[in-house]
C-alpha cells in the first residue's frame, strides 16, 4: 500500500474524513494467532452513527444522479486498488482474522473481482414495459433505495465488503458499514483506497465498534435497508428492529450444511472436498460442511480416510506459507467451540481425532484448533443441530437415498449442501429435493459474484451476488403513462 498510515488506519471514517469517535473511546483489535495488539480503534457512539448516516443521506442524491458511467469508473478503479495493494490488504486481513496468508490474498482478489462485476451492473437493470389493453404506457423503473446500513461479521471481512459494497453503491445508493469489532482494519483500508478511486465523500462511511451499542444504532437510525450477515439469532433481532419501522433488509445468517457422500462417488476427491469445507478457515463460514452424511457401506473407508487427511493439515502461523489451518478468532470463540466439543462427548459422540487445542512453536499465546471429527452422532444430538463454527465435524451413516435426504433437511438450518455421486439423476433428485439455497455435486463452497444465493429456513433472507443482488438495493416503480385524450371519468 502507499504507506503505513493505510495500514494502522484506526479512526471512523465519515463524510470523507478519517476522525475521532465523538467521545474518544476505543477498542482494542488483537492478532489471534500471537494474542499480540493490533490496533486501538475509535469506538463509534450514537451520536457518530447518526452523523455517518446524516452524511450519506446528504451525499446519496448526487451520488444517484451521476451518470452510470462515471458511478462505474469510481468502482473499477476501486478493484484496481484493491488489486494494487492486494498483498498488504492480505497481510493485514492474514493478522486481523488469523486466516492463512494463501486464503487472504485469494480473497482479496475475489473482493476486487465483485467491485470490478458490480461496476456497470446498472447498465443491466432493464426497465419493463408491460402490455395494457388501452391507450397507455406502462413501464417499471428501478430505483436505489436510499441509505444502506451494512453490517458485517469477522470470518470474511473483506470478501463480505465485496459482496455488499458494490452493489449497494452500484445503483446509486449510499452505505455505512458497521464492520464486526473483531476485524475492522481491512475496512478502514478499504475506505481510503474507495476515497482514492474517487468516491463522493459521504457515500461511503464506516464506523467501528461493538455489535450491542455501535451495530445496533445503526440498525435503530435513519437508514432506508439493513443488509446484514452474521448468526441467526442476531439475524432475528434486526429483523425485529427494522421490522418496526417497516425498512427492507437481507439477512445471510448460519448455516448447517450437509455433506452427503455415496458409495459410487469418487472417495479420495469426496475426501478432499470434505475435509476442506468443515476446515476451511477454521470451520468458521456458515456454509461449512460440518455434517458429513456418508453411506454406512464405504463409513469405515471413507471416514478413515478422512480422518488421515485430517490429521495430516498443517496447523500454524497463519503468515507461514505452507499453514492450512490458521488461528480460532477470539477466546470468546476458542470457548464456544471447546464447549460444544465437550457437549458431543458428554452426549455420547466418540472424538476420532482432534477435540482439543493445537501447539504452535513459537505462539503459545495463540488460539489454535486441531480438526475434530466425531463418529457415533445421532441426529439429535447438540453437535449435529447448533452451529459451532469451528473445525467440527459430525459423521451420520445412512442407508438409502430416502434416509440421507431426511437427514440432511433434519436441521433449522438451509444455508448449502454438498452431495458426492457419479449418478447424475441422483445429483437432480437431490438437488430438488434438498432444502438450501446453494446446492453443490461433487464440490463445494464455491461463490462467484455472478451467480446468486441465498438461505433458507433459519439461514437467511433475501439474495446475495448476481444481477438479483443489485435489484434487491433498488424500490420498483410502476409508471402509467396515458397517449390519449381520453382519462377514467365517474
């Protein structure tokens, strides 16, 4: 990047300015891996939300009115920066979130590649016209909504910026991000590379601090559209909030995702596939794979090979290079998952490998998890109903396809589901059958931001990524337009 004061950025950003929260309080960010301090950042007040909102509602209507061309420009030169500094953005994204470095500079690009998508996406919004059989015009128009209130959680800080970001902006909104207290360097950077692109000052305005008294004010204030991502329950509370001034929102909450694996499928790639989606960033993603749902004649086979892949990742500093599984967020989130591995055991799960922290040489002060597998889970059971959001995973056997699609639909939950077969009809069956909003054969967790997805159940509301995505920031307006002399008479 530019310079280090990119990097150290520690100060709410509103109307174009880096400032002090109003009343000078703060909170600490530390790095999960060395439990050492990363920054002492500006806690935003309600007083700094209702001012980040003031100024996006005073920049929002010149912000709509400039030509789609020129909103374009300024979000493909954002994904230029972005790209520019992408290696300083991962090493800060690397020691913020505790996630290998290879992750973060993967997810860097992917963030540029949304902002890059979503630049002209307004172009592609087409108005209808709708056939009448009178002498008038009927047409619909899409408009931006006004003030988005973004609110974001700590395991994706930026590839999550990405998806919401510019497509809120894209359509000629304007935002204030709330990004979670656990991780808000990256979007403190973001913002000044958003500046540099040329963004209206008050478009973008970012303010920091707790989810209880920082998010929530900016979920109680003036703003038109709360998109949120984050937990279920948390989810729930904001939809009450906003529910109570009738104001929009989209909701990408938890997840319980099955991985359902037959015996025809490719074992060694099923195997890949399933280790990686219940591990991947320390299991902490919502639509993590945590319930492997394997047929009882390859169990032993396959869930043997599982556990040798298991045993075999490389857990460490998360800026080695040859890491694969990096540092738990917090101690708050070392607890949770410790607590839930305690509850299968107690419950009558049998821990194959792992159920216990990992050592690193040299950070002894950081918070690492070892992969956990448990056999002999009953669908009822706490660890194969709750999310746990950690490197967890829960073997249910099945016997015919019947069985496996209970079981996999046998939880709140409808985030996404992982299904491993050669037999193509059965790969539709499950597909239409299943319930979630993201489905993959013989893959998983794969996300573009020109496909759409979304929850089910209890895992969300509303769409994220594609075309769909940006007309979910915008209000449908129907206009009736007369060519004649003729008007409705009583």
């Amino acid at each position: 990047m530019s310079n280090n004061a990119t990097i150290h950025e520690s100060r709410l950003f509103v109307d174009g300015a880096f400032v002090d929260a109003s009343d000078g309080s703060t909170f600490d960010t530390l790095n999960p891996a060395t439990g050492d301090l990363l920054a002492t950042v500006a806690h935003a007040t309600g007083a700094d939300v209702v001012r980040a909102v003031a100024a996006a509602r005073r920049a929002q209507p010149a912000w709509e009115q400039m030509g789609i061309g020129d909103r374009t420009r300024v979000l493909r030169k954002t994904a230029e920066l972005i790209v520019r500094d992408a290696e300083a953005l991962a090493q800060l994204e690397s020691a913020d979130a505790g996630k290998p470095i290879s992750d973060c500079r993967a997810q860097i690009l992917a963030t540029a590649e949304w902002f890059d998508f979503f630049a002209d996406i307004s172009a592609h919004l087409r108005s209808d016209v709708i056939p009448t059989f009178s002498n008038h015009l009927n047409y619909t128009l899409r408009q931006p909504i006004g003030v988005v209130g973004v609110i974001t959680p700590w395991n994706y800080p930026m590839p999550l910026y990405g998806i919401k970001l510019p497509a809120a902006l894209a359509v000629g909104n304007a935002v204030v991000l709330k990004p979670a207290e656990q991780t808000p360097l990256t979007a403190l950077a973001l913002a000044r590379l958003v500046q540099e692109a040329g963004l209206p000052d008050g478009v973008l305005n970012v303010v920091t601090g707790l989810g209880e008294t920082s998010g929530a004010s900016l979920v109680d204030s003036d703003v038109d559209m709360v998109s949120f991502t984050g937990s279920t329950d948390v989810g729930r509370q904001i939809a009450a909030r906003a529910g109570q001034r009738l104001i929009k929102v989209t909701l990408e909450l938890g997840g319980k995702s099955p991985s359902i694996v037959f015996a025809d499928s490719d074992l060694d790639m099923a195997a890949d596939g399933a280790l990686f989606t219940f591990c991947v960033h320390q299991g902490q993603l919502c639509s993590a794979g945590t319930r492997l749902l394997v047929e009882a004649s390859i169990r032993d086979e396959f869930v043997g090979k599982l556990v040798d892949k298991a045993e075999a990742l490389r857990v460490g500093d998360p800026l080695d290079e040859t890491t694969q599984l990096g540092a738990v967020m917090s101690h708050e989130q070392m607890t949770r998952i410790e607590r839930y591995v305690g509850l299968g055991i107690e419950q009558g799960a049998r821990a194959l490998t792992g159920a216990g922290r990992a050592s690193v040489a040299g950070l002894e002060e950081g918070l690492f998890y070892k992969p956990t597998i448990f056999e002999d889970v009953q669908t009822d059971m706490t660890i194969a109903q709750e999310e746990i959001f950690g490197p967890v995973l829960s073997v249910l056997p099945f016997t015919n396809e019947a069985e496996a699609i209970t079981l996999a639909n046998d939880v709140l939950y409808g985030l996404a589901a992982g299904i491993w077969t050669r037999d193509l009809g059965r790969a539709h069956r499950f597909a239409q059958q299943v319930e979630a909003g993201i489905v993959y054969v013989n893959t998983m967790n794969l996300l573009t931001p020109w496909s759409p997805y979304g929850g089910w159940k209890q895992s969300g509301l509303g769409i994220e990524g594609g075309i769909e995505q940006a007309a979910s920031f915008t209000r449908l307006k129907t206009v009736w337009l007369n060519l004649g002399p003729d008007v409705p008479k009583l």
